[in-house]
C-alpha cells in the first residue's frame, strides 16, 4: 500500500470561518457599572435639591411661634470641703431643690402666675468647674422674665435659710439681681438651619448611594 499524495483533499472539509463583527458592536467599556457622567449630573442636582428643601423647611419651621426671652438669676453654692464626686451631686442636688414645689410654689404666688406655668418656664444649670446655680426663667416678656428669676431665686433661699439653718448665708448667696439674657431663648432660625442641613446631607446622600446603584445596573 503507497501513502497518500501530500496534494490529496482532507476528509474533513474546509476550515471554520470566524465571523465578522458585527458593525457598532462593543465589548464592556472602561465605564461599565459604572453610571456617566451626564447621570452624575443629575444625581448632583437632586441632592442640592433634597439639601436646599431640607434647609428652607427647617427655617420656617423653626421660626414660627412668638419671641421667647430669658432671664436668669446666679447663685454661689459653696459646697463641703470633701471630694470632687460628693461636691458634684451636692451642687446637682441643690438644683434638683430650686426647681421643687416647695421653692417654686412660693414664687409663682408671689408673682400671681400659675404654677404649671411657672415650672415649665424655669430650668437649672449646674456649673461644670465652679459651684454656681444658674436660674433661668423664660418668657415672651424680658420683664416678665427677670421678676420671675428673681422671685424663684429668693424663694430657693428662703429654703435654704430654713432648712440649713445659719450656715446657708455664708455658704449660699445670690451673686447679683435677675438678669435679662442678651439673647432670645426662641426661635433660633440658625440652629434650626443647622439642623435642617444635617438631615438634609443624610438624606442626600443615601438618596445618591440608590440613584448612583440603579444608573449602574442600566
């Protein structure tokens, strides 16, 4: 038997053509998952949008109602000389006393207010490094306002003189009459901006983590 002549055909037919690609076809691009830039836009602009809303609403929100003013009365409590955790709750105690029924009612008589009334107007600041009480009183009037310091801070002496005995005057005192504060206590538009802009950057920005996903999976 000879060997086949190297020009004899093969049994297995022509060879496999690759296709042509196709016109305007492309593989994934360098941006793919990835959402483009005009999307980024638009992304941008809803979220100045939610920031702007969010601002604008708590500025009108927060300035509504009528003005409140405050006035506010300082005390010196001496506390015992002893360590600085048994001073701290001596001091909070005393001002746990300024704003009890017993101090408070005495002043809301004497100033022909009702009581309920009294006791949401009044609250009261411990001093951090020093031994001050700060009695403040708040009211849509600032004279108002400042006779009802004045009038809370002497009853919490009166019961202190009473209770404590001799030694209160030497260790409590008030250090100057009830005065008006500089300030409004409310509205604060600024602190309600504030606010607004916080919530408003939250938001914006799982607002843009969700657009910026759904972009993506186009």
């Amino acid at each position: 038997m000879t060997d086949a002549s190297p020009t004899e055909a093969s049994p297995r037919g022509p060879a496999p053509v690759a296709p042509l690609p196709q016109q305007g076809a492309r593989g994934p691009g360098p941006s793919a998952g990835r959402p483009r830039p005009a999307d980024w836009l638009w992304i941008a602009l809803a979220c100045l949008a939610i920031v702007t809303t969010a601002v604008v609403s708590a500025v009108v929100v927060g300035s509504r109602g009528a003005d409140v003013y405050g006035a506010r009365a300082d005390i010196l409590y001496v506390a015992p000389d002893a360590a600085l955790d048994v001073r701290q709750r001596s001091l909070a105690t005393q001002g746990e006393v300024a704003r009890s029924r017993a101090v408070l009612a005495a002043a809301a008589a004497q100033e022909g207010v009702p009581l309920d009334q009294l006791q949401d107007a009044v609250s009261v600041e411990t001093g951090v490094q020093d031994d001050l009480l700060h009695i403040t009183v708040s009211d849509e009037d600032r004279g108002v306002a400042r006779r009802l310091a004045q009038a809370v801070a002497t009853s919490y002496l009166g019961l202190a003189a009473r209770v404590e005995g001799a030694g209160a005057r030497s260790r409590i005192r008030l250090l100057s009459p009830a005065y008006a504060l500089d300030d409004r206590l409310s509205p604060k538009p600024l602190r309600a901006a504030a606010v607004g802009l916080l919530l408003g950057l939250v938001l914006a920005t799982g607002v843009a983590i969700l657009l910026a996903r759904r972009m993506a999976a186009r």
